[in-house]
C-alpha cells in the first residue's frame, strides 16, 4: 500500500476512510430494488404497486438533484452526507421494523422509498464534490478508479445478497442491511480529517443554480459528453435493457443467460477499473468517448446471433470500457471545474445524463413493434459508434489533456474549453 504501488491510494488515510464508508454504503443502495420489490410483494401489493414505490424513489432523485448541487457546494461536504446517511439509516431502520412486524402499508412503503431517492440527490453530488478533498491531487483518478470498483462489485453482490436475505428471513432484513450500510458510512467519514472548505455561496438558490449553469455551459466538453450521454441513454442503455434481455431469452433459452451477460458486464466492470489504477490517458476524453463506443459490442453479438460465449465477452469488454469512462469522465470534471461550484457543476451533468433514460424506455416498444427486435438493436448500435465518432470532432474534447494541478484542492486557472466563453458555449 506504501510507495508507488498500483494500490498506493489506500495509503492515504482520509481517502481510506472515505472509500471503506462508500464501499458499505452502495453495496447497501444495491440491496434496496430487490428488497423494495419483493417487501411490495410479500405484503400482497401488485406489480403496479412495485412500480409505484420504485417510481417514489426514482422522482425525488431526478427532481431534487439540482438543489442537492447547491447544497453540497453551500456546506461541508462531510456534514452534507453524514447528514444524508444518519437520516436515510433512521428511515430504513423504521421501514424495517414495520416490515419486519407485518404493519408496513404501501403508502409508507412509498414514503419510505421517496425519503431513499431524496438523500441520494443530496449525497451524489457531495460524493463528487468531496473525492478530491479527501485524496492527494496526482492520486485522484486512482480514487476514482477505486469508486468505480466498489460500486461494480456492489451491483454484483448487493441484488444477490438481498435475494438470499428476502428468500431466507425476510424483505424487512435487507432493508434493516441497507439502514446498516448508511451507519457504517457516517462512522467513516466522521473520522476524516477536516476536508479542505469550498468558499462558501450565500446568495439565493436560484442565483447559485444560475452560477453552476454558467460554470457547465462554458466547457463546451462538459455540455458535449452530457449531452451525448444523456442521449446514449435514451437509444443505447434502454434499447440494450429491454430488447437485450428479450433476445437473450429468444436466442440462449431464458432469464439466466441475460443474468449471466450483466454477471459478465460487471465483471468486466471490476477488472478495468482495477487494471486502469496508475494508469494516465493523455486525453481522458478521447479515452472516455472511444469507450462508449464498445457498448456496441453486446447489440451486435446479440443481434447478429453469435454464439453465447462471444456475447458474454462482449458484455465483459462492455463492462470494462464503462468503468475506463466513469472514471476518465469523473477526474475530468473534478480537475478542471472549480471546487466551489464542482457539486453544482456534477448535479447538472448527472441531470442531463439520465433525464431521458425514461423516455428511451417508453420508445423501445414502439421502435421495436414498427422495426422489428434485431433491427431495432441493430440501428442502436449503429447510433453508439456514428456519436462517438461525432463527439470525437470537437476540438475542445480532443485537446483536453490530463494535467495535475499544481496543489491538492486548487482550482483550475480556468476552464478546459480552448476559447472559454460565459455567454454562450461553442
């Protein structure tokens, strides 16, 4: 751990508290789908109801992001996400206890979830915000890296886990794990040391919104990626979710070769953000959009009806390229935006990047009824490799070269946009 070594990040204390804490807690958020599902269902609720609970959980994140951005840029980010831990533990704790007893209604099963999906609006953009206080500057992407590793192995482990604690004690026990989680997270990180402070913005909401949106639509990188992952998405990950799983079914014989494909992709998930530790891409853009490109592989395999095996590679060299691009794309944004605005700045691109990952949903069906299935995956991955290849034309994408900054905390002499404008991006 000590030195030079590909692991030397952990040596640092602060980010080891912060990354042991972070580990507990998304192993833990990844728990709570499955048990949310089946606490809904073990209590005699339909599947509408399900989708009504995950649907609570889904509207106060999407809703409330921006303003958990002004949140985490106007506090101490520590104080931002202990205080989104201790109430998201007491929440869980109480929904468990009524599971767990037989007392828990659907409207308090809604509740519960919306509480759920407004801490993480809150807690995400602190998260983004804090990792390059708590970790040595030239160590940054390694931290990142780590993140992305914690939070893969976690969507592997955590709906397993919850499965076998569902089947064996109960819906109530994987929330009580899940309240656990967050505990366990607030006791880390109230151990860091003080965190490097953020200056402080004491003007109304609206104004700082409008500052984190001059600070995001000024790098015309920033708002190009955004914009083409908001896009990705809509016809690439929601196109792959839908009809990926059916023609899984159609061509492999059922749900376990698609549970096998997203095994694999996660898998592959884990090993490129481990084998991307001491690793430094020149230009972590251009990295980071040829990786999306590989999120072709799978479509193609799968609608070009290659044998099992090639498509379960796929899906690992798939799993291996998001996690290069999480962790390209998150060192990016914390090196070259500015730290007092660095959480505003993060809500906005999360925001941009999901916003329309529901209406990718609603258009796969028609797509594929008026296409056809195979066509329909075809034309997607089609699109992934022709953006990519667009995005790759902005010069500002192509020039933006990695470059530690001359202190831990500093803020960048300025943006990365070659010819940085505040009025208009371009």
């Amino acid at each position: 751990m000590a030195g030079r070594g590909r692991f030397a990040v952990l040596a640092e204390r602060d980010f080891r508290l912060f990354f042991t804490g972070y580990a507990a807690s998304v192993l833990g958020i990844s728990m709570v789908p499955v048990a949310l599902t089946f606490a809904v269902l073990q209590q005699g609720g339909s599947v509408s109801d399900v989708g009504y609970v995950l649907a609570a959980q889904t509207i106060p994140l999407v809703a409330l992001l921006l303003f958990g951005g002004v949140l985490a840029d106007r506090l101490p980010r520590k104080t931002v996400i202990i205080t989104a831990d201790l109430v998201r533990c007491v929440n869980e704790l109480l929904l468990a206890i009524l599971l767990i007893t037989g007392h828990a209604p659907l409207w308090m099963l809604v509740i519960s979830a919306a509480v759920l999906g407004a801490g993480q609006s809150v807690s995400l953009p602190a998260l983004s915000g804090m990792a390059p206080q708590v970790v040595s500057a030239e160590r940054l992407q390694d931290a990142n890296a780590l993140r992305g590793v914690a939070e893969s192995g976690s969507r592997i482990l955590g709906p397993a886990i919850a499965g076998v604690v569902v089947t064996s004690a109960g819906a109530g026990w994987a929330i009580a794990i899940d309240a656990a989680s967050h505990a366990v997270d607030a006791f880390f990180l109230s151990r860091l040391s003080p965190p490097a402070p953020q200056p402080a913005d004491d003007g109304p909401v609206w104004r700082q919104l409008r500052v984190g949106w001059q600070e995001f639509r000024s790098r015309t990188w920033l708002w190009v990626i955004t914009l083409h992952f908001g896009l990705f998405n809509m016809l690439a990950v929601a196109p792959f979710a839908v009809l990926g799983a059916v023609l899984a079914s159609e061509h492999f014989g059922g749900a376990q070769a698609w549970g096998l494909l997203l095994a694999a992709q996660g898998i592959g998930a884990m090993v490129g953000g481990l084998g991307a530790l001491g690793v430094r891409f020149a230009r972590p853009l251009v990295v980071a959009a040829l990786c999306t490109m590989l999120f072709a592989l799978p479509m193609i395999m799968l609608a070009a009806r290659a044998p099992f095996a090639v498509v379960v590679a796929a899906a690992f060299v798939t799993g291996a390229g998001i996690a290069i691009f999480d962790m390209s794309w998150e060192t990016t944004l914390q090196r070259n935006v500015p730290p007092e605005a660095l959480s505003r700045v993060a809500a906005y691109d999360g925001l941009g990047s999901f916003a329309l990952l529901p209406v990718g949903y609603a258009l796969v069906g028609p797509l594929s009824v008026a296409l056809g299935d195979e066509t329909t995956v075809w034309g997607s991955a089609a699109w992934v490799v022709a953006t990519a290849l667009v995005v790759l034309t902005v010069p500002s994408v192509r020039r933006l070269r990695h470059d530690v900054p001359p202190r831990p905390n500093a803020a960048p002499s300025g943006p990365a946009d070659p010819a940085p404008r505040t009025t208009r991006p371009g």
